[in-house]
C-alpha cells in the first residue's frame, strides 16, 4: 500500500517521492507523473509551479510522518491519489545499473559521467554548423555509394561522427537546434545525421563514456543504411503501404546487417542498433519481436531516437510535429513501445521548448525560442514574431517569460500555450534565429 501526504513545496527534500501535484502534470515541465528529487533545482522547479504536493510517506522524514496516514492509496475512502510506479526520476545510477545487466556484448564503464557544457550555445553554433555541412557531405556521398554499389565506406561514416560527438559534448543544444532547424532534401541521408546527434545527445545525458558514445553515434547513423536497397517509391509512397509492400520495408533490417557485414570489422553494439531499432518494449515491434530487456539497451535508445526524429521530420506519409507534441507522444508511448526511464532521460536531454523552436502563447502571440531556462523549463526567453491576429510584427521584441509580460497582457499570466512545428503560419524559425 503506498501511503501520501500533502505538503508544502516549502517542506520539500532531496530524495523525498512526489506522487501527485496540485495541478495537471501537462502544466508542467515534469511530462511523467511521480518521481524522486534529485537536487535542489528540481525543488525550484516545483516552487514555481506547486503551491502544495503529495509525496509518498514513506519518503518522509521521521518527523514528519503522520499518525495515522493522511491518506491512503488503495482504501476505499476518499480522496485517493494514484501513485505512478516509483521509476526514480533522473536516477542514472539506477539507469547505468539497468544498462550493465541488459547489454551483454559490451562493457560500461564502473560509473557515470556527469558532463557541463563547455562553450556557450553562441560560440557552439559556428562550430556546429561545420561539422554539420560536413556530415551532410559525408553521409550523402557514402550512402550514395552504398546505393549504387552495395559498399558502405564506414570509416568515412566514423570520421563524420567524431567531430559531432565532440560538438555534442562541448554544448548539446548547438547541433540539436540545426537538426531541428535543417531543411530536409534528402529525408534518408538527414535522418541519418540526426538520429546519430539525438542517440548522442541522449547518452551524453545518460553519462555514458567516449567509446561508448562514439559506437551509439555511428549505430543510430547506419540505422536506416538497408533503405538504399528498398526501392524509392516505397520510400516516398504518400499513402498506406500494402501488406507485401510492408514487408518489402521491414528486410531494410536485413539489407543493413548484410551491408555491414561486408564493410567488416563494425562493433557487435552498431549491428544491434541496426538489428533492433524497430522492437517495441511491449514485444509488438519487428524483426524479432523481442521485448523489455530481451531488447538490448542500445537497440531500445536507437528506437526512441529513430521514432522521435521522425516524428518532428516533415515526411511524404506524415505530419511533422512540433518537439514538444513529440515528447508528448512519447510520454504516451513510455512503458508501452519503449522504456519509460529512457523516454525520461531523453525527454530531459532535448528539453520540452529548446532553443529556436516555435511556440504559440496563451495570448495568441508567436514567437521563436531564443534561450532555455534551466530551472522554470516553461518559462524560456521568447523573440516575439506575430501579434495576436497572426500578423508579422514590424519590431520584434524579445520578452523573458520568467520577468516581463507581453503586448497583449499586462498582468503576467502568460505561458507557452503550445509548440507549434517549423513552417507554421509560414514562419520559418531559422530566418529569426539563426540570423
């Protein structure tokens, strides 16, 4: 039975677990309901949304447990607040622990690795922005090559990884704003890339060492390399594929594997990637069918990154989403098609409205994201685009949400009503940001 109590976010410390809050969890930043404190910014963050929170008794100090119990999950009396599983929010040790057990073929290092940026986002962008013209380069030359002869050059491909892996590192936001910023020719090759940069980002989060960051890199870049054999109408069909044309796609799997097999020497954990990123948690994905850690870790990362990039990519079959309805289908997903605590920690990694998306306020206004903030994560600071009506704004003006109001309030109540997809309304965020 879990027992909670209501409390003042005022009483809030490390380690206790918040069960329920005192407003819809989609009002917040927190996307999955029920975790663990870890520091003292999360107890920030929960001061500037909550007034009062339920956390879980146990996890109380010993002079503040109630006698009897506040209120009691599971009893027949009212009023019950459910308690999601106790998955220990940003719990990489945990996590890393779950990680060594589940991946076999492989090593990790004996601890994690807590990484700071080490260049501002306005001295990384340059800097990422090169090393991602020369990937495009790279990636489209060898898949290009892989197409016409079967070959793949993946020491090319490796040489594309190191510098991205590196700009990654130094700053994550720098190279995760171009992706979502870059216009797709080619959706094959630039998936590519920036399934590569999003599997990079998410085990940066996840602490993970340098070797093991490059192999993640290079796997979520060769994910996809079986397409060059799937014929093009399939990829670029607009509508629903038939049952043989489905299975048409599913040996794109196969056609990797055998592709990497002829380049030789390609690390066991890539050939995983590549031979697991369609398996779903719940044992209704393909090949294999394989579920929960039947899946190797590495396999579950792949399949979050390759289905998020694809969700915000616009496609021939698909719409393109905003990041922020992504992480919200995500979160739908969590526990069902892929690991809650990865979706978690990815969720954490890309941020809910980062910078240079486009976001719509409760006001009716349009503006760019121009910078994060990392302790009110709803309330960034905004270059206002569009009035109400729509309309472009002779002067833009750019308003931190955690300080000032905007043109059309003057109260303060304002928020990000939604994240709105690149290209809506006809804005394109890279004219206002990126220049």
């Amino acid at each position: 039975m879990h027992v909670t109590r209501m409390i003042s976010v005022e009483q809030l410390v490390t380690g206790m677990y918040v069960a329920q809050l005192d407003r819809p969890w989609l009002e917040t930043p927190f996307l999955f309901q029920g975790f663990y404190i870890r520091d003292s910014d999360e107890i920030k963050e929960l001061k500037a949304f909550c007034k009062n929170v339920y956390v879980t008794e146990d996890t109380l100090p010993n002079d503040m447990r109630p006698t009897p119990p506040v209120i009691s999950i599971g009893d027949s009396s009212p009023p019950e607040i459910p308690v999601a599983p106790a998955r220990g929010r940003f719990n990489l040790r945990g996590l890393f622990d779950l990680f060594k057990r589940s991946r076999p073929t492989a090593d990790f290092a004996t601890s994690t690795i807590i990484y700071q940026p080490s260049t501002s986002l306005k001295e990384e962008i340059p800097a990422a922005a090169g090393v991602h013209r020369r990937a495009n380069v790279v990636v489209k030359g060898v898949m290009e090559k892989v197409r016409d002869s079967g070959s793949l050059e993946i020491e090319n491909l490796q040489e594309a990884v190191t510098p991205m892996v590196d700009s990654v590192l130094r700053n994550p936001a720098a190279l995760a704003c171009l992706m979502r910023l870059q216009k797709v020719d080619s959706y094959l090759y630039q998936h590519s890339i920036a399934s590569s940069v999003w599997a990079t980002i998410l085990g940066r989060q996840l602490g993970l060492n340098r070797k093991d960051l490059d192999t993640i890199a290079l796997g979520a870049m060769v994910l996809d390399v079986g397409k060059t054999q799937v014929p093009k109408d399939l990829l670029i069909k607009p509508t629903k594929l038939s049952d043989s044309e489905r299975d048409v796609m599913h040996r794109h799997i196969q056609f990797g594997l055998d592709i990497l097999e002829r380049a030789g020497g390609v690390e066991p954990a890539v050939l995983e990637m590549v031979a697991h990123h369609h398996e779903r948690y719940n044992g209704t994905g393909y090949p294999a069918g394989l579920s929960g850690n039947e899946i190797p870790v590495f396999g579950r990362i792949a399949g979050i990154v390759d289905t998020y990039d694809a969700m915000i990519t616009r496609r021939p079959y698909a719409q393109q989403m905003s990041n922020y309805d992504a992480l919200r289908q995500l979160r739908v997903l969590a526990d069902v098609e892929f690991q809650a605590e990865i979706v978690e920690q990815f969720t954490r990694a890309v941020g809910v409205f980062p910078t240079g998306t486009l976001v719509e306020l409760n006001t009716g206004e349009v503006a760019v994201v121009i910078k994060q903030n990392n302790i009110r994560r709803l309330r960034p600071e905004i270059m206002l685009i569009m009035n109400a009506n729509k309309e472009l704004l002779d002067e833009f003006r750019v308003v931190d949400l955690d300080k000032e109001t905007t043109a059309s309030s003057d109260h303060g109540s304002i928020w990000i009503e939604t994240g709105l997809a690149p290209g809506t309304y006809g804005i394109d965020p890279t004219e206002y940001y990126l220049n």
